[in-house]
C-alpha cells in the first residue's frame, strides 16, 4: 500500500529578525556596524523539511510588503507573526511617511481569519503585548480571533532557571504524538484562554499552546518562543519541535 504523501501548506512568516547597531570602542578610536540577525532558521528548516512552502517576511520588511489585500492573502494557507508588533503592521510608510489612507492590516486579518484563513502568533518581545506593552495586539482585531486574551500591559514571564511545557491531555491533531512534558524554554507570555479555545499545552499553570475555530478559520497561539533566548538549544533540537510546528501549520491550512 501506498503511504500518503504529507500535504504542502502555503505559509508566509511575518517577522522574526532584527537589525542591531552596535559602536565598538577601541582605546582612542571607535566605529560603528550594524547586523541582520534571522532568529527563525530552525523554524524555517523545520517546516520546509516536512514540504511546507515557507515566504520569510523580514521585519523591516513588513511594513512596507506585508498583504494588503484578502486577495494576497488568499495566495497563503498559513500566517505567523512573530515578534512583529502591531504598529508594524498598522504603519506601513505610506501611512506614516506621507499621511496616505489604506486598509488596517489587523482587520484584514480578522476577516482572512474568518473566511477560512489560519493564524497562528508566536510568543517574544514583539508579540501578543510584548516588553513594555510595545506589541500592542492587546484590544486589536488580531485579539478578537485569537485563542487567547492579552493583558494590557507588559506581560512577559522571564524564567532563567528554565521551565517545562506539559500536556493537558487534550486530544487534538496540533499535539499527535508528542511527548506529556516538553523540555525547558526561559520565558512565555502569560495569557488568559478564552471559554471556546482548546488549552493543549500549558506552562506553570498558564496556556503555553492553544487553539481556536473562527468562523470558516482558525487560530493558535504558542506563549513562547522560536528561537533564543526564550528558546533555548534544548528545546530547539527537541524531536519534536519539527512535529509541533508541522503539525500546527497542517492543522491551521484545515489539511
């Protein structure tokens, strides 16, 4: 018997690198540098070593190229944004730059969301409300449709000692096959499920991995990170890591 082939989902990842500036100083003299970090390579190996066509959306790259249309939308299966605030998605240049109208990409999504579309956010700095509330998703049309409420302020959990993800014995197909308890990861977002989201995974008491139908669509939230520093090697070259992320996108594309 034939085995069936894994089914190809369309993904476009929002987010996920920096630029950092940096000044050297050396005695008397100093100079300047600057570097593009992509925090989201093992995420991207992951999910194209399982088939997944996988667009890369940089930071800097968002505001001006990100969808603005249901149309363009509809090119993708799948949406992440990870640490990639709100404003970014609300402040494309023309907006800021030259006070020109166009569509509010956070009610696009709402609506992609709900006419079948698949959202998932991940957990950083720039997510959910994020490191002194800069993500600012608390109140958004993206809240509405995620699984999960969001505090409106700061609302990071730092845990350097390294806390463990645990199952909460819901069957669903985001969680086939996965171990109860996960390896460490050094931080989450600390959020509040919503009465018709499903909890799958949870970390001190907290949802760490839940999701939710909307409409025709659907939607997940993981409360930690991708990549460091929340996410540490353990958990990073953890078997099932890849399993997780595929299995997540699988469900969100409705396959």
């Amino acid at each position: 018997m034939l085995e069936e082939e894994p089914q190809m989902s369309k993904v476009l990842l929002a987010g996920e690198s920096w630029i950092s500036a940096t000044t050297d100083h050396k005695g008397y003299d100093a100079f300047p540098h600057t570097q593009l970090h992509i925090g989201c390579t093992k995420l991207l190996d992951a999910l194209r070593s399982r088939g997944h066509e996988v667009t890369h959306l940089l930071s800097h790259d968002v505001a001006a190229s990100f969808p603005t249309t249901l149309q363009a939308l509809d090119q993708y299966d799948v949406v992440i944004l990870s640490d990639c605030g709100a404003n970014t998605l609300l402040l494309a240049p023309s907006v800021f730059e030259t006070g020109r109208p166009m569509p509010n990409r956070l009610k696009l999504l709402r609506e992609w969301v709900h006419q079948g579309g698949g959202l998932m956010m991940v957990g950083g700095y720039l997510s959910f409300q994020g490191f002194e509330a800069k993500a600012n998703y608390s109140g958004t049309p993206v809240e509405e449709i995620l699984p999960v409420t969001i505090s409106k302020y700061d609302d990071r959990v730092e845990s350097p000692e390294g806390v463990c993800g645990e199952l909460t014995g819901v069957q669903h197909p985001v969680t086939q096959g996965l171990s109860s308890t996960w390896p460490i990861v050094l931080g989450y977002q600390r959020l509040q499920a919503r009465a018709d989201a499903a909890v799958l995974a949870v970390i001190e008491g907290d949802p760490l991995l839940a999701v939710r139908e909307v409409g025709s669509g659907r939607t997940l939230a993981f409360a930690s990170d991708v990549s460091p520093h929340w996410a540490p090697e353990e958990f990073m070259n953890w078997p099932g890591y890849t399993d997780l992320f595929d299995n997540a996108v699988a469900w969100l594309a409705g396959k």
